[in-house]
C-alpha cells in the first residue's frame, strides 16, 4: 500500500510502501479513491498546534473510498458502500457532549490523520459508525473537498444561525471559503466575499457572492461597513490581521465565526468596549458531525452546490503543499490513488 | 434642586443648586428619590471610555422617583406613577435593533447620565415610554440597584442562555456580581463566585453560591476546572487577568459573557485553538431592555431577590466615588435625595 | 375618491366615490398605485371570523403607493417617499410585545382593512412608522403580493426555524404558497408542494420546488412519507383535511406552521400519541414585522424572488373574489389603481 | 426472582417466581431496590395506547438498583455500581436522531417495561449504556421517580424554553406535577398549579407554586388570565378538558406543552384562529435523554428538588394500581423490592 508519510516535523512527507492495514473489532477497511488535501494536515505535518500529533503517522482526513472488509462485530456500512472518511474518526457516544448532539467536542474523540492514521494512502481503516455513506450520484473528486472542508463551513454557518437577509462576509475564498459562500447563500445570506487575489475573487463571483472586495488593494473594514455592516463574518484566513478585520466589519448584534486555526498560540484581540456595547459574539467552530455531513451531501446532491478542485498525484505530495502554502491554489488540491 | 456635576473630566463632581428642569414633549419630570452609584458613572466622570461624555453633565442612572409633571403629548405614566430612570434614557422605536427586540442596540439612543442628564439631583427629565414603572411594594432603596446592576446582570445570564443545571461562574462580586449571582441561580444554575475580598465571598455564600473561590489565594482557573469547568462565565471585574481567567475556566461548549467596561481600548486576548476545538464563544453584553427591567422588578416584588445597599447622601459623592474605587463597598452605595 | 367599499356582510363590495381622507397626527396620506387581494381581505368583507370588522369600511392591506402629504408631528417618510401599507396599521410601541420584537402580537395593534380603512381605494392614511419603504427598484405590481402573501409566508418559515437541508412541505399553492416556497428554498429547504390543481404545481416546479404531489390523485401523507417525511409543514389552505394531512406528513421533531385561517371557530385536531411520542409541534404564525418586510424587499430586489400577479381593475372586485374562491386565479390578483 | 407481570391485557398483574435473567452482550443486570409506579406502566398493563406491548411482559421503568453482573463487552459501570432504569432502554447511536442531540426520538429505541421487561422485579437487564448512575446521596427511594416522573417533566419546561419571570402554569399536582413545578420553578418561573384535589394544591404550596387554582370550584381559565395568562402551560392530566383549558389559559406568543398520554386515539382540539392571531404553539413532549436525568439527579443532589413518595409492597402492585386510578395518591408510588 502506497502512503504519504510524515516522518518528523521538519522533514518533508516520505512516500512509503506498508502493509495492508486489518481492521479491528467495529472498524471497516476502505479502499481509498481520492483524498482532499486540507490546511490541517499541513499544520499536522508540520506540528504547529499546541496539541501535536506523533510521527510517524499518514495524514488525510478527506478520504472517499469503498468498503473492502469488515472487522469483528461490524454488520454495517456493508462491503461494497462508498463512504468517506473525516476529521471525526471516532467518538464514544456516551459523554455528555455526544448525548447531546455535540460528538464534535467528544474528549475522548480520535481524529483521522492526525491522532490516528488518516486518508494519503491506498487503504484506511476508520470506525464502522463513522465511515459516512457518500451517494453514488457524488463523484469521489466532489466528495472529498466536501467531507472536511464542507461540512467544516457548513457547521460555520450553522452556528452563526444565519438567517434568511442577513449579511454574511466571508474572509478568505479558497479550499474553505469557496464552500462557506456557498452555504451562506444557501441558507439565504447576502454574501460579501474578502481575498487578496483576483483569481479567488473571480470565482467567488461565479459562484454566487453579491459583493467582492480585493483587501490588498481596498480596506475590507470600511468597504463592508458602506454595505451596512455584517450580521456575520467567518474568518478562514489564518492571519491575525484578517481576524481583526473581520470582526471590526461587524455591525451591532453581528458575530465572528472563527475556523481558521494559526500556528502556535495565536490569539485574536478583541476589543471589549465595542463589542459589549455593540452587542457583538465571538464563536469558535469545529468540524460538523455525521448529520451535518450527510446534510452536506444531500445538498450536493440536489445540485445546490459546485466543488472546486485542483487534481494531483500523491506522489507529488510536498509539491502540492508547497502550492498550498503559496496560495498558488484557488480551491482545493485532490489527490487521486 | 442640588445636583451633582461633572464639570471636567479631571475634576472631582462638584454639589451646585441648579433650576428645575422643564419636562419638554414626550417627556415627563421626576422628584428622585434615591439612585445608584454605578461603575459607569465613575467612568463617564472620568471621560474613561473611546465614546466620552461632554462636561457639564449629571451622571446617575439607577434613579427612582415619582412623576410630577408631564411634557406636552403625555398621557402616562401619569402623575403621582413611581418609575426609574435607566441607562437607556430613550431609542428610536424604528430602527431594526428596535423593530426586532434589542433597543439596547438603537445607534439613536441617549443614555442617561451620559448623553444626557442622568439622575443625581432631585429632579430629572426623562421620556415617559422609557419610565419605567416600579411596583409600590419595592422600596426606592432596593429599586436603585436593580434599575441598572440588577437589569444588566440578568441580560447576562439571559444571553448566555442558562440553563437548569449548568455551572455559572462569577468573576467580581459587588454591585453586579451579588445581583448576578442571584440571576444565575434563579436560572437554575450552580453558581461559583470568584472575587479577591473575603466579605465579598461571605457575602455570596449567603446569597447562594454554591461554591466560592478567593483569586487571591487559589488559582480559579483550577479550582474552577476541578469542579469540572464552566458551562457560562460572567466577566464583571475589569482587569484584563480576571477576563483571562473567566475564558480559561470554560468548558468546552462555554459562553463568556463580558459586561465589564474596562478604562481606554481594553483588548480581551482569546486563544484561537482553544476556542475553536472547544467551540467556546465570548458574548457582549450591554444593559436589558424595558420589558427585562420589568422582569427584574417582578423577581424582586416575588422575594427572588436580595439587593445589598450602602447608604450614602449625595453630598458625599467623591467619598463615595473612592469608596467605590477602593473595594472597600461590598455591594452597592445608594444615594438619598 | 374611488373606494371599494363593504357596507354589510351579506352585500357584494360597492365601488363609491369619496372625500380623500386627511392623515391625522402621525399619519401619512398615501397615493395608491396597486393593492393585492388577499383572502383576508374576503374573510372581512363576509364577516367570517370571531373577531369582526364594522362596515361600512374599505378593505386593503397589500397597498402600494407615494406619500402625499403628512400629518403633525411627521418628519418621516418624507413626501414622495414609495411605501406599503401592509395588515400592520399600527402597534403601541411599549407593550411586553412590542418591545420583544413581536408588534405583531401587540394587543393594540390596528389592521389595515379591518379595523381601519384599507388600500382598496386611490387614497389611504397610515401611521408614518408604519408606511414601509419599498424600494425603487421594486414595481408596485410585486410589491403588492410581497406586502402581505410574501411577508406572512416568509415569517412562517422563521418561525419554523427551517435549517439547511430540511425537508418543507407547502400545503396549498397559490397567492401564499407560491411565495412560501420559494421562502423554503431561499432558507435552504428541500421543497415538497401540495395542492389539487396541476397549474399551481407546474408553478411551483418553475419556482423551485424538488417535488410537486397532487393530492386529489394521490395521496400526499404516503407520498412524503415516502420521501422520509417533512421536518416543517406550511399549511396554507384553510380545509381541516389539508391541515390534518399536514401534520400527520411529519417526521419525528417536526412542526406544523398553521397560517390559514378557516371561517368560524375551526379547530385543528392533533392526535396527542404521536404528537408526544414524536416530538412534534404545532405554530400559529400571523404576519411578519417591519423588518420581516424589509427583508421580504430586500430579497426580491436581489432577484431571489419571483411574484405571479394576475391584474384586474379595482371596478371589478366582486368578480375577482370569484376567481379566487373558485380557485381560478393561479397566484395573486393585483387591482391597480 | 419475583416479578409482576401483565399476562393479559384484561388481567389483574400476577406476581410470579422468574429466574434471574441474563444479561446480553452489551448488557448488565441490576439488583432492583425500588421501583416507582408510573400512569405509563397502567396503559402499558391495559393495552390503552395504540402501539401496544405484548404479554406476558413485566412492567416498571423507575428502577433503582445495583449492577451485579456485566454483560460481554461490557467495561462500565462497574458491578457495584449505583444505577437508574429509565423508560428509554436503548437507542441505536447512530440515526439523525441520535447524532443530534434526541436519542428519545430514535425509532430503533427499546423501551422498559414496554418493549422491554421492566423494572418490576428483583431483578433486571439493561444496556450498560443506559444504566445511569446514581449519585451515593440520593436515596433509591427518591431516586424512582426522578427517574422517569423527574427527567419526563424537566425535559417538558425545556422544551418550553421557560425563562426566568414567565408564568408557568401546571395542570394536573400528582406524580409529574409535583415535580413539574419545582422545574417550572428551578427555571426561574411564576408557578401556578391547577388541580382538583385540595391535598395535592396544599402539596403545590408547600413546594413553592405562586398561585393555585382548583379546577372544580374556580375556572382556570379565567383565573389565570385574571392573573395575566401564561407564558407556557404544561398538560400533565389526561383529561380532554384540562388539555382545552391548558391551551385557553396561554397569553398571545404562549406554548402549550403536552406530557399526558390519554387512552386511545384521542385528539387535542386546537382553534386555529386564536392559535394564529396569538402566536401561540403547542408542543408534544416525551422524556429526557441521559444528559437530562444526570441533570435531575445533580439538581436533586444539590437540594434543589423534593420528591413526595408513597410506599407500597410490589406484592400490593394491583392495589396500588387502583389507588393510582382513583386520585388517592397525591404524589408517586414507590415500590421496595
Ligand atoms: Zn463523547
Ligand atoms: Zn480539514
Ligand atoms: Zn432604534
Ligand atoms: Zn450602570
Ligand atoms: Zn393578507
Ligand atoms: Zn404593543
Ligand atoms: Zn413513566
Ligand atoms: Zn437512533
């Protein structure tokens, strides 16, 4: 089995060959398709958290695949289903925050690529419960940005409780952002797209934005604030000054979702006086659950939104997070295998 | 009519003997009885905060009276009516922040005592729809406290949304934190009060708490985890080290709801990684609106309620100001007029 | 003044000529341009419900025109302003409704039409607060249906707090219906719409619903079902079977938004098992507020909606009512004036 | 092992000598101490309801007990540890139901004394999963109907969304009332409880309802809107007319809450034109997933609730069946075993 590798912290990932992995009792091997590549396996790759991964170990967490083999006690997904494999690897079901609908934020969660081994290889074995049944009429290539990416946007939105008319900026169009637009409108938001290149822009455009603004060359803050503020903003950029920006482009009652995640232990500013007099909230979101997941592909699947993807080969692995890190990409990288 | 003045921002408030105020359309004139001395009068004296004051004014806005006179086009309150001047001295009624529930919101507002002339003097002016009526069983020395401390910390818990059986942790106990914690328990929460004066603390175990913590001597953030972390925390103390703290005690899924206005362009620095992988969020959270006001009064007329009260004569006001700003008034000074 | 007039419940509407009528103190004198039929309107002319209106009197509240002339103490909306006069005539402004967002609860409110002449006439007088903006880019013909058939959809699916991906079923497509779906859509609703006639359902496919069900082919409980069930049923046609046929279209966690009202003292019959062993609800939802109609124009003028007008003169509003009681007009009839 | 057994729908319940059952993979079985008698298990023992259970089959699902053997599989709770059988046996853990928060809606959950052999008995089998600990302080006799009369009505004033200051009124003090009172209550609710019994209103005082009303000396309806209406009412009687009157009570924006189960196919009238006009909603509501019986047992912990109980024998389970039947028990049977 051909696998991207992570080594160390400051070595490049090493393209290895290992054994096929056997799946335990409750989990299902998967042979992978496609795999997405997301910011967090760089920052996995890289260990720029706090909590850190431990090398070696395969990164992924977008894997799209077809069920192979089931481990003792597993009935279901069946061999043969297509399913896809994300952030949330596993969760224990009986904590309080997976009782009440929150499996997100489960303590005891295992998370794939990074606490165990993820997607950047042939095959991958994941927890029954949480191998997500992906529908035939989705392609693997469209499934893999949506099951991190996706779903990770889409929870955004979600907790910003979004309504119909409201204002929605997003900040950062790329991998993330060009699906945040997305779900913005679709839950009936007018959106404001910021970026700093044109090409991102062009595309948040094409894809459904009402507003773009190029923040290298206009100030975002004073740019949204002419549009009549923002009733939320969702920060995906990892820079502190676009955190900034996008809560400074609030108005009273607005909210900033952060799901951005910089490296090390960066903190946002926040300043105290505006936001207790304007009423403003600052949110952290995580990945959706398998709900919000399924929702997602329903929602492709009824054709209500268009993925944008950049293909390449695993071998070219650190090419394609050179690329990445670049912002040579306007959407997402997708591996094939 | 003797009144309290703030005649520059450098200057201690100055007891001058002024005319009877003309209750102009729409308005209606009010004898005080007694009002609150409120941190944010301090601040307004002090020309504190980004948005200032302009000299000379009245501060004061937990003030309670009776109506004796009614500007033209008034038909109520009608005369001889006991009511309390709040922070929201009057607001638009048609902007969306007012159409939609949240006049505390309306960029039209005066704020007593601020904007406008507040209630330390014997008598003030006014908007009758924002004379808020003060049930008869209520002494004016109770209602003082309530008309601003009582109806901002149950905005609080109110928009932290508490819930039975959720842990609610406290930081500052003193004129908003006894009412605050009050309000939390009333919700149904198990209350933790944080402060750094043991009166302070007494004080709280009295009037509920289930568990306090002295900041001087433990570490909160531990004592507070070892409890099992907050569901809500309330920052009412405005040091930068106490905000910290009141995030870092959160559990994952916890809301801090900041109401301190700490002096100048205060920052609150959050941690990005934490907030997100524990989906935390930070609130602000100005003053309630009129129906809130209400609510509060009919808690307190119900014996839900306990108002803690230091007597005061307005003569004493700069004393009263250093009390205040020494710690050494365990909850709130009232002044009599 | 040409008017259309009721002068009992047993008369057709008189076409009468009549003085223009002055605004009195905060009131504004519209210019009518355009005025929708809504079956409200009928249900006042014929007196149907518990509550009934005074003849004679002018019904009307989908009323589009230009200020003319303002009452005493108007500053706004200034003369030549474009406004709709909508159900809401006026609310009080300090009640526990009004101030919580919900004037459309205030027990002093006055209705368009009903309790105060309408805009079936070339002029109507409003309260200025209440004359809507509507804006230019918006003809009077679309902004009349939007008036009330839009902003009393658009708020039922509020109120249904419908999310992204839920599935919504429309009962009764038609002046209402036709707007209510698209609502759904724009909410990010997967749409299911119900009615006897295949026009209407033609319609709604053209307007965006993903599944149309005829119900006097076929029945539409087993056809949801079928579908997995709807997490939001819209009833909007006022026959029991449709209502009963609403709810029991429901999954599990479901709501049943009632919005039509039947003649009488119809009531609803909800079979308590299921409701309780499902977790479902039942909502009463009237009107939307100024900012619900706000929002209402604000989508429409983003192009995110589509009205269907069937013009009439106003000459000919008893045969109109005909054509809406026979079911012969598709969407919504428009009277220019 | 003795057990009380429903052998027949017409039958009288037989005790009976069983063997001690074994626990499945995935299960463990408890050592019963007590049992609570809920109306649930006298439907359950007369077939009333329209999905049915099948005979012989042992009711009770208000078991409080100690684990004394595990199943396969089967880690935690340890044998000795303290545990509660409630109505919901099982739930599947991974429908949308499950994942989002409401594994009471699961359609694959076992039900106790239902689907499932109950809690009348020395002993049961339970998944290990849903054997919810019991805190040391809380007596097993306390403990019984917190369990299902507990978790049942908190979950209730949940789903109202009962905030502090909003009037709560209960209809039908007994088993769930005398708890559903103390939530209404804990929630930061007026309460006001209708009965018919004077013992069971003296009973609601003393716990600390505001107001009572007996409901066959006074109208409630017009009593409590003497009193200003309610924000939310709770129907815990099975009677067709307190349900009407439950819903006549509601202030406009108000929620009906239904708990009782009546017999049969009966149905809940609701006049739709009150229920639109008003804003009013009606919401059917079954018990509380695991977070909210851990909930009632923390409340109950920190003595924040009193549980009324009557003993009995299990020998004595017909008995107290008709007592139960007759209004002679003012709050819950509790069984020893
Ligand atoms: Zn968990
Ligand atoms: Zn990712
Ligand atoms: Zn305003
Ligand atoms: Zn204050
Ligand atoms: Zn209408
Ligand atoms: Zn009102
Ligand atoms: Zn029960
Ligand atoms: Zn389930």
């Amino acid at each position: 089995v051909k696998a991207a590798v992570v080594t160390g912290f400051e070595s490049p990932l090493e393209i290895q060959e290992l054994p096929i992995p056997d799946p335990g009792p409750g989990q299902v091997l998967v042979r992978i398709e496609c795999s997405g590549l997301c910011h967090t396996d760089i920052h996995a790759a890289h260990g720029d958290w706090p909590v850190k991964p431990a090398p070696p170990f395969i990164p992924g967490h977008e894997g799209i695949g077809v069920v192979e083999k089931l481990g003792s006690g597993v009935s279901e997904p069946a061999i043969g289903t297509r399913v896809a494999i994300a952030w949330l690897g596993s969760a224990c079901g009986h904590c309080r925050h997976c009782i009440s609908g929150w499996e997100t934020l489960c303590e005891a969660q295992q998370n794939s690529g990074y606490s165990v081994n993820g997607t950047f290889a042939e095959y991958a074995v994941v927890a029954a419960a949480f191998a997500n049944p992906v529908p035939d009429s989705i392609s693997a290539r469209d499934a893999a940005p949506l099951t991190c990416a996706g779903v990770t946007t889409y929870k955004a939105i979600k907790v910003a409780k979004v309504a119909p008319a409201e204002t929605v900026a997003i900040f950062g169009i790329g991998g993330l952002g060009h699906l945040a637009l997305q779900y913005a409108r679709i839950a009936g938001g007018f959106v404001i797209a910021v970026d700093i290149q044109d090409d991102k822009l062009a595309m948040a455009t094409e894809l459904g934005a009402d507003h773009v603004i190029n923040a290298s060359t206009t100030d975002p803050v004073q740019a949204i604030k002419d549009l009549g503020g923002a009733d939320v903003a969702v920060a995906l950029a990892a820079s502190p000054a676009s955190f900034d920006q996008a809560f400074r482009s609030l108005r009273r009652g607005g909210r900033l979702v952060c799901v951005a995640l910089p490296a090390n232990d960066a903190a946002l500013n926040v300043p105290i006086f505006d936001m207790v007099i304007g009423g403003k909230s600052v949110i952290g979101s995580i990945v959706g659950n398998r709900n919000d997941l399924a929702d997602v592909f329903a929602l492709h699947e009824a054709g209500r939104t268009r993925v944008v993807v950049v293909d390449r080969r695993l071998d070219d692995v650190n090419a394609a997070v050179d690329e990445v890190l670049s912002g040579r990409v306007t959407a997402r990288v997708v591996f094939s295998l």
